[in-house]
C-alpha cells in the first residue's frame, strides 16, 4: 500500500493533469460535451499505454544507449525540478512550449488532440517517463510492478475525470484557485525532482569513494 501511495502522489504530482485543465478548455471550447468525453478517455487512455510502454521498455533503452540507471535519474530529476518550477511560477504553459503561435495555431488546426498534444508532451512528458524507468529498475518484485502498473492506471482514471469535469473546476476554482493548486503542486514536484537528483549524487559519490 506504501509503494502504491508513493507512485500515485509522485506521478500524478509530475502529470499535474490540474495544469492541464485550462489549456484543455482551449482546445475543446468548441466541441460538444460528448466530444470533450471521448477526448478525455482517449488522452487518459493515451497516458497509460505511453506510461506502461516506458517503464516495462525503458531499461533496454538505457542498455541501447549506455546510459546508467543514476544518469537517468539526475536527468529526470533535473526534469521535474524544471516542471515544478514552471508550475510554481505560473509559466506550465510557456514551459510546455504552448506560448508559441504556431504551436497553438496547429494545436487548434487538429482533430485528434488527445495523442499528439494532451497525452504527449503535455500529460506523458519526460518527466513521468524517467519517473517511472526509476521505478522499474528500484522495484524488481514482480507484485511490485503489479503495484505500479496500478497506480499508473489510477492516475490515468484520476486524470480523465479531471479532464472531464474540466469546465465545473474551472467555475468552482477559478483561473486564480486553479494557480494556487498548481503552485502546490510544483512545490511538491521540485522536492520530488531534488530528491531524485540528490540520492543520484550521493550513491555516484559513494560508488566513487567505495564508501
């Protein structure tokens, strides 16, 4: 039950589907209400085929490239830490690169958002991604990965019904009680990040120094 809290609060603080709710107004302002739906289930659905594919595959991507377990999670630290910060100072939007006109313009001009845009790199991002890789290789149990996978699958359904009842957060928070969560949120994602970076570091050093 500990790993099962621990991988939900970590990965759904990083996907920070919350963040994603006023881009997804955007996007959906003139779809029908059966239409914003299926997006939803289909981002979420999105979100926990990339997520599964990644942290089952991930370690063989790393083989591939010769990357070590501990680069990755600097890395992925260095990742979240920059998520949490853009989330902490308002600027998810910018950070997500949708500041950018052409990216809105082509985002607007798509018919199937809930892949190319919401699920990556909005929701299923690096971060989430190099999360997870940590995971598999910190959890070898097989009932450990069955834990995980679960939670995975808990953040996809906490995720669609996020999206889903997007418009009634909107009305009940605000744009300003939506910033706040957010700013939470990102405070919790920089410590996940940080944590990430520094038990990388000290495990290197020791490595280093046969301590």
């Amino acid at each position: 039950m500990e790993l099962f809290i621990y991988v939900f609060a970590a990965l759904f603080s990083v996907i920070n589907p919350l963040g994603t709710v006023p881009i997804f107004i955007g996007l959906t302002h003139d779809d029908s209400a059966a239409n914003k739906n299926r997006i939803s289930l289909l981002t979420s659905v999105n979100i926990f085929v990339i997520l599964t594919i990644s942290f089952f595959t991930g370690k063989y991507l790393l083989q591939f490239f010769g990357i070590s377990m501990e680069s990755l999670r600097i890395a992925g630290g260095l990742i979240i830490t920059s998520s949490g910060f853009a989330l902490l100072t308002g600027r998810f939007s910018k950070h997500k690169g949708m500041d950018k006109p052409r990216v809105k313009d082509d985002a607007f001009q798509r018919e199937g958002i809930s892949l190319t845009l919401l699920a990556i790199p909005m929701l299923a991002g690096p971060g989430s991604i190099s999360l997870l890789i940590g995971l598999y290789q910190e959890y070898p149990l097989y009932i450990d990965r069955f834990i995980t996978v679960s939670a995975i699958l808990l953040v996809c359904v906490a995720t669609f019904m996020v999206l889903r009842s997007s418009h009634y957060i909107v009305k009940m928070l605000g744009a300003s009680g939506i910033n706040a969560v957010s700013r939470i949120i990102g405070f919790i994602v920089i410590a996940i990040g940080i944590e990430y970076i520094s038990s990388s570091i000290i495990k290197l050093l020791g490595v280093s120094f046969g301590l």
